[in-house]
C-alpha cells in the first residue's frame, strides 16, 4: 500500500526541472523540496527524500540557452477558485514565464495583451473596465496570440456547461485549456470526444486534475498508471468532502450518534454543502468525479457512459419525499422526520462491526462505475483513515496489488483546488 497524505509537493516545485531553461534564478528562489512516502510492509518505515539547491548547480551549468517560452494565461470565472489562482499566479517567483492577459467575470472582460503587472489591482481594474463579457471578442484575441515560442492558456474557474462547450472551438486555435470544471469531462459522450478530436487536430492541450480532488493527484496519478502500463482493476474512494464530513461523523462504529439531520444542518452551516443539501445527498458529484475517472482507462468502454454522470448508477440519499423541496430551508426543516431511517442504518451496521460511507467505485472487471452508500470494517481505511472533510482514494492495479495505492487529503477549498488548476498549467511550461 502506498500512500500520499494531502498533495505530495508544491506544484512548482513539482515541475522546478523544467524551468532551469529560462533560468537559474527560480532555483534559487526555490525551497528544499521535501517527498515523504508510508510504505505500509511488513517492517513499515517512512522514507524522507531531500533535494537542496546545492545538488543541481551542475545541471544549471549545463542548461541550454533556449530562449524562454511565454505562456499567456486567460482567466475565466474569477469567484474563490478564480481569485486563489489568481494570487498564486501573481505570485510565481520571478522570472515568470506566465503573463496574465484577460480576465473576464460573468459581466465584465478585461484585455491587457501585454500582460497585467504582478503588483495590479486586477479586481479593480476588471470592475472599471468598459468591455463587456463577449466570447466571440474573447476567442478571437486569444487565438490571435497564438504564435511559436509563446502559448496561451484559458483557464476555465467556472462551473458552466456553456463554457464547456467553448472548449473544442478554442483547442482548435491552438489554445491550451485548464480547468477544474466537470461539465466537459462528466457530460455527454459527444462534447468529450470533441474536446479529444480537437487536441488532435492542434497539438493542444486540455488538462483537468482540479476536476476530482481538487489539489490531491488523483487524475495524474491515473494518467500515469495507464501510460506506464499498468493494468488498472478497481478505483474506490470517498470523493465527497461534504459527505465525507456527513458520514465521518455520523458513523463512527457506535450504534448511537447525532441524528443524520442535525449532522448535515452543521455540514451546511460550516460550508460544507451546497446552498441545498440535497444537491450533495443526490450522489451527483460523485457520479461525475466517476465518469472522469472512468473516461482516462482504456479497458472500459467509452459506450459505457454514453451520457456521461447520468450513466453511473448512483443512489440517491435524498428522501423521496423531499424530492420536490424549494430550497435548502426547507429541505433541512423537512429533514428529521426521515432520521429514523438513517438511524436503522446506521445501528445495523455498528451491529456489524462496520461504518456507513458514501463511496463511488469504478469496477473494471465488472464493467460497473457506482456511486453508492457501503458499509466498511471498522479496520477498514475508510474507517480509520478520514476525518473532517478528506477524501481518500484507493487504486487496485496490477501493480499495486494485493495492496492499493492510496491518495488521501484536503479535497474541497479553494486554496487546493486553485493549487491543482496551477499545478496543470506548470505542465504546459
């Protein structure tokens, strides 16, 4: 069993190989990087790896004298996740290849070709701006910067499918696109082969880690499995942070326990949730998480999940009853009346020895992909290993078998998932 608590390193520090080409001063503005790995053996130890500045000076000696590449960066959707970005960008150390060239809300576009200067005050600059929001304006500019020797990136921080459907129409211009939106790569079959036939046809790139586990290398580590040749057998995980957070603390292995609706009215109240909690209970997001997953292994169909997340079974832990509420107020005052039912549940299980989790699991060999509420041993990771809101995922391979490799952290915030949206546009350096 191989495990990774949180995300393993910086993202910059990730990739740091790549940049002693356009310079040996990110180096030195560079801390030690520091890889810690469990190995879960017999004799368990764990094993620290540290690289100092000191090991690569011969490298930078030897580097090439390759004129840097300009990566111009489009942001859209500038809420949490768009703002986090933003500020990680503004602070990539200096010298920066990145240059920040637009930045549009859902009003308001901002267009500065030659870059806003890490020091801007870019919201009050977008709030003045007379231009309004205008993909047609948008698409043309960008592939109007589209040159050798400099990229441009749109990164997509919003959560809408009409901005999804833009994706093949920019990769075609030969702007890369990094996202931690699901719509693109959960939906339909038709739009996901576009974005593929698209990045054929230009050599662009659509890149999408933030997209299951926010900053955790869950999409990464799967590419990697499946390019290396490993033969991926069954993804299981608990890839909700809301219901993570719902279930860790109503099943904990005791029969008794806060009532299921108390539990999820703090969920709400902490932030966990969506403005209606039933857009959590309804399994959704997970099924989506699932249908990207299952879309990156080769072994299972693409004619599995003709419609994306609507193809995953999922159950559904909103009351049929409650199907039909308004808003969140009145799905959380309508709740109790159904903690009876969850109660059941949850005493059955202790009875068991075992804990109620909200997992999804992509079965290969079953040719299955379901977004289900299980129960665990009270040994059993998913028991022992979680708190708070964490997810936790394990990958059954070839390889990595009778023990799975484990990812587990943070997998909701946006500090996180800004990291994983940067972590991809590094790749693109």
């Amino acid at each position: 069993m191989f495990r990774w608590y949180s995300t393993v390193f910086s993202p910059v520090l990730r990739h740091r190989h790549r940049y002693h080409r356009w310079s040996n001063r990110l180096w030195s503005a560079s801390p030690t990087l520091v890889f810690s790995a469990q190995y879960h053996l017999p004799r368990a130890q764990n094993l620290h790896f540290s690289t100092s500045r000191a090991m690569t000076s011969t490298t930078h000696a030897q580097s090439s004298v390759t004129p840097p590449q300009t990566v111009c960066v489009a942001v859209v959707g500038v809420g949490l996740v768009g703002s986090e970005f933003i500020s990680q960008l503004q602070h990539f150390p200096a010298p920066s290849p990145f240059r920040l060239v637009l930045l549009a809300s859902s009003k308001k576009l901002l267009f500065a070709p030659d870059g806003l200067a890490p020091t801007v005050d870019w919201q009050a600059q977008l709030q003045s701006s007379s231009t309004k929001h205008d993909y047609a304006f948008l698409t043309r500019e960008l592939g109007a910067l589209v040159r050798p020797g400099q990229k441009v990136v749109l990164v997509d921080n919003t959560s809408s499918e009409d901005v999804a459907r833009l994706y093949p129409s920019w990769l075609k211009l030969g702007i890369d696109v990094v996202t931690p939106n699901k719509k693109a790569f959960s939906g339909e079959a038709g739009l996901f082969e576009g974005i593929l036939a698209a990045c054929a046809e230009s050599g662009a790139r659509c890149l999408n880690e933030a997209t299951v586990g926010a900053g955790l290398p869950v999409v990464s580590t799967l590419k990697d499995l499946v390019a290396t040749g490993d033969k991926v057998v069954k993804i299981e995980g608990v890839f909700s942070g809301t219901m993570s957070y719902i279930f860790n603390n109503f099943s904990t292995g005791s029969a008794d326990g806060p009532s299921f609706s108390a539990v999820v009215k703090t969920a709400r109240e902490k932030g966990y949730t969506e403005p209606h909690p039933g857009d959590d209970l309804n399994g959704a997001d997970v099924a989506r998480k699932l249908a990207i997953l299952a879309r990156h292994i080769p072994a299972i169909p693409r004619t599995l999940l003709p419609a994306g997340y609507a193809s995953v079974q999922t159950q559904s832990l909103v009351p049929a009853a409650l199907a039909t509420a308004p808003d969140g107020d009145a799905f959380l005052a309508a709740l109790p009346a159904h903690d009876a039912d969850f109660d059941a549940l949850r005493r059955q299980a202790a009875a068991d020895g075992a804990v109620l989790r909200f997992v999804g699991v992509v079965d290969v060999e079953k040719g299955e992909v379901r977004a289900e509420l299980k129960r665990y041993s009270n040994t059993h990771p998913f028991a022992t290993s979680l708190g708070g809101s964490d997810n936790i995922i394990m990958f059954h391979t070839e390889r990595y078998s009778p023990r799975p490799l484990i990812i587990q952290g943070a997998g909701a915030g946006a500090a996180v998932t800004a990291m994983g949206v940067m972590s991809d546009l590094l790749k693109l350096v």
